[in-house]
C-alpha cells in the first residue's frame, strides 16, 4: 500500500488533500478501513488457507464478480506499470533538467535488464527501499516543522484550506480504501493464511491500518499547508523537499526512484504472468509485448495517469469494501 504513488504525495493530493480540511477526514476514514477490514482480510486468508488474493475476491464477492474484479486488478497493475515509467519521466523533467523521454527510456532499459537477469534480489531491495521511504517522508515533515518552528506551524494549519461542506471527500475516502484493500489482499491473504493466531491477526491488522492512516494522515497535512505551491506539482513531495533543503531533496528523489523502480518491477511481474498463463506464452515474451505498449500510455503524464486509473479502479472495487463490512459486522 505505501508505494511510489503514495510517496509521491499524488495520490494522497487527489483523493484527499483536494478537499482541504473535509480530506483529513477522509484520510481518518480510510485509516479506520484499513485497521477494521485489513483484520477481516487476514481472517478470511487463515480460514480458506489462502495463497492468491484471488481466492479472497471469490469468497467475499462470489466467483463471477471475484473472476471480473481480478481481470480488473491485472489491466490495474499494467497501469501501475505506466505510472510509474511516467513517474520517472516527471522526476527526470521536472526535477533533474532532463527530457521526459529520457526518463521513461532509462527507467524501461532497467526494466529489461533485470527482467533479463532475474528478479530474485528485488524483493529484497523493496524490503529495503520501504522502510528507507518511510522515514525520508517522516523526515520532510520534520524538517518543516523544525524549519518553520511550531508557532509558525501551527499558524499554517489554521490557514489548511475550507472549501464549502460536501460529502465528495467520503465517496473519495471510499476509492482509495478500495483500491488498495485489493492490492493489500495480494500480501495479507498469504499472511493470513501463515497466522493462526486470530488475536494476532487482529493486532496486526490494526496496527497496520493504524500506522498507515496515521502516515496518509501526516502527508496529507503537509501537503495542505503547502498547497499553493504543491497542488500544481506531479511529484508534490519532492517538490517540498526541494523546497527545504538540497540534501533532502536529492535523499528523498533517490529513494523515490528506487520505490518506482520496484514498484514497476512488481507490476511487470504480475501483468506478464497473469498474460502467460492466460495466453500459454513463455514469460519473456509476454514482457517484451507488454513493456512496449506500456511506453505509448506512460505519455499520459504521471498525475493524469493517476487522476483516471486510480478512481476507477477503486469503484470498481467499491463492491469488494462493501461486501467486507457486511461480512465482517455478521461476524462481530
């Protein structure tokens, strides 16, 4: 659930941060989602002695519903794939004085290389690159409160903007707990299934949801006071770390890059397999077939992608959320 595109600060920009106050609400909701049914999730994982998440959607929506949401999830990760090659595009012109094109180039002949290579040390470099994308966003926040000391700081929070009431940021709140609770089910229905425990599936499924909400909520508040100068941004918080100091920012682009890297990576995987199996076609060349085709959609631009994949997909996956509270308040 943290990746490149939450560490970017677009996401979190688009679903909640474009509501001002009302989105930190949204964000408290999301948060209590991910905590209440992210438990639910590791519960129905234990149970079926799950190894796909495909076998969650089937249980939670049926297998006619599960088999057109998991074709969902498969064309959801092949645009994940274009996000993240237009992400390093944007990186490459916006921030390093390089062409767009060869940003995405750079980052597609990396893909190969290590497609050609093996991706066996990629979960391990992912294992690394998370924790290190968690403190450099943790460390923005940080800085700006150090930087601009509290009293100025909280000043700036009293000034988040307060558009006119509606209940947008909810149905907003409820595509991106979607979305993500689909794609958090490829590691929590295996986890589930690993954890007999039922009080610490529990414990760990709020704990996780808590540090996540607590995390959306952090950003979120960042990139409000800032907003003015952040809303415009296709990299919202490497445009604040620039921002605040030259260290920072060349910490966080790194890191950043690195998360896009593996995040693309993890999303070429998934299409490329899910197209060989369906297709009886060796796994090299479902890659060479896909990689270009994701090249062409990556010059929708980084934030444009987002602002149209992510949304659908999460009402798309609105019905799954749905199905997961009723089942989970008949259990309680």
């Amino acid at each position: 659930m943290i990746g490149a595109g939450f560490a970017s600060g677009q996401e979190l920009l688009q679903f909640f941060a474009c509501y001002g106050v009302w989105g930190l609400l949204g964000v408290v909701a999301a948060g209590w989602g991910f905590a209440y049914l992210g438990s639910h999730v590791l519960d129905i994982g234990y149970q079926l002695g799950a190894t796909g998440y495909y076998q969650i959607l089937y249980q939670v929506c049926g297998r006619r519903i599960g088999s057109a949401l998991d074709a969902c999830t498969v064309v959801f990760l092949f645009g994940g794939l274009c996000i993240m090659l237009a992400g390093t595009g944007a990186v490459a012109q916006d921030f390093l004085d390089l062409p767009y094109l060869a940003g995405v180039a750079a980052m597609a002949v990396l893909l190969l290389y290590t497609t050609a290579r093996g991706v066996d040390c990629i979960a391990t470099v992912n294992l690394l690159i998370m924790p290190l994308l968690i403190l450099a966003t943790l460390g923005a926040g940080i800085y700006s409160l150090w930087y601009h000391g509290s009293a100025e700081f909280l000043q700036e929070l009293q000034n988040i903007p307060q558009p006119p009431f509606s209940w947008h940021w909810l149905g907003s709140s409820m595509q991106y707990l979607s979305y993500n609770l689909v794609l958090g089910a490829t590691i929590l229905a295996p986890l589930g299934r690993m954890t007999a425990k039922k009080s610490v599936r529990r414990a760990g499924g709020w704990s996780g949801g808590i540090l996540l909400g607590l995390l959306s909520f952090w950003i979120t508040v960042l990139l409000l006071t800032h907003y003015e100068q952040l809303a415009v941004s296709e990299v919202p918080m490497l445009e604040l770390s620039l921002i605040q100091h030259p260290w920072n920012y060349w910490l966080y682009a790194g890191v950043l890059l690195g998360a896009m890297y593996t995040t693309a990576i993890a999303s070429l995987y998934g299409t490329a397999e899910k197209l060989s199996r369906q297709f009886y076609l060796p796994l090299q060349t479902a890659i060479l077939f896909i990689l270009p085709v994701a090249l062409l959609f990556s010059q929708f631009g980084f934030s444009r992608l987002i602002s149209i994949l992510y949304p659908i997909f999460g009402l798309l996956s609105c019905w799954f959320t749905l199905r997961l509270l009723w089942l989970g308040s008949r259990d309680s």
